[in-house]
C-alpha cells in the first residue's frame, strides 16, 4: 500500500521567522525635561471635575435670555402719542394714534362728532367720510396727512352696503398714487347700534 503524499508546500511547516528589530530614530526621542517630568495625578487640580456653581460662572452671556436692562429697540426710536380726552381711553386703555419712528398707527375710529353722538346714524357713507375726517387730523398732529396712509381696515355692520362704503373711501384715496392696501370685513356690532363703520389705518412718514 502506498502513503498519500500531502498536498501543501513544505514551507508551511517552517517556524515563522521574526521581523527584525526596529530602531527608534532620533527624532522621535523624548527631551530630559519631558522624561523627568511627573506624571499627572488623578488629585491633581487641573483634572477635577467642575461644580455645577463654576459651571453657571463661566457660562457664555449669549446662552442666557437678556435681562430686562437690555434693550431691544434702537435708542433712536421715539414714540409720540395724541389723545383725545375721551373717556374710554383710560377705561380700555388705548391711544387715539401713536407714532413709533416713521410708522403711525391709528386706532379704531368710529363716526364720533364732537359732542360725542354719533355722525348721521343710518347714512353708511357720511359716517365713513366722518371717521376719515378723524383719521386725517390725528395723522396731522403727527406731522402726516392721508397720502402718508398705506394701509385702513374698514369693519361694517352690513357689507351689503360696501358700496356706500367704498365710495366715502374711494373720494379721499382718489388718486393710484395715494391709494393704500385695505380691507372691508362685516361684524356682528359695533360699541353703539347707530354706527355702522369703524376704521383703523396705518401710516408711513419718509
């Protein structure tokens, strides 16, 4: 009988030979300062931890809300404010209009004559002339007039009547370069059942 002879190569029964041993370059040599200096120890001060009060000191500013010193309005703004006398400015709280740098807001203003009645109740378009007419002496004391208006918001009690609503506003906004954007929304009532219109508008003084 003859003994198969195996397949493998002689050299994978050979004993691996060591790689020769490296040399360290000089370069890479440590300095005598770095070799005799001592180890860092778990005690020492640079390796403790922090406390909670050192971590709320030397918290950046900006990860804090700004306190209320702070101000975050330009120091040139100024607001300039015309009232009326009336008294539901001191029971609502309001202004007649208000001037915030070049941007004037008015409030509501309803069909009001000076006695304090309301303006011819039942004539939708001479109650919307008569709140126009307000409307242009607040902006006036504020050193505007209607072709400084940009934007009015009409709120009527009946927008069936648009018409006699937008011809009152139509007659003061009556050229392309003084038309402002608006709105006409009905509402369910207003302060008192003789009026029938109520505008706000917004002004910008360049």
């Amino acid at each position: 009988m003859r003994v198969a002879t195996p397949l493998y190569p002689k050299f994978l029964d050979q004993k691996p030979i060591p790689p020769p041993p490296q040399k360290i370059k000089q370069s890479q040599s440590l300095s005598s300062s770095s070799l005799n200096k001592p180890p860092l120890s778990p005690t020492s001060p640079t390796l403790q931890p922090q406390s909670q009060d050192d971590i709320k000191e030397t918290k950046h500013p900006l990860d804090s809300p700004p306190s209320l010193s702070q101000s975050t309005t330009p120091s040139s703004l100024q607001f300039s404010r015309v009232t009326t006398g009336a008294k539901w400015e001191p029971i609502v709280g309001y202004c007649r209009a208000l001037r915030a740098g070049n941007t004037i807001y008015i409030s509501g203003t309803a069909p009001i004559n000076p006695d304090g009645s309301t303006t011819s109740p039942g004539d939708a378009y001479l109650q919307t002339k008569r709140c126009l007419e307000i409307i242009q002496e607040s902006l006036k004391e504020l050193g505007a007039d209607m072709s400084n208006v940009v934007r009015t918001r009409m709120f009527v009690t009946d927008i069936k009547r648009w018409e006699e609503y937008g011809k009152a506003h139509s007659e003061v906004f009556n050229t392309p370069e003084k038309r402002p954007v608006t709105s006409m929304l009905e509402v369910k009532a207003l302060i008192n059942p003789d009026m029938l219109i109520e505008i706000e508008a917004e002004a910008v003084v360049l």
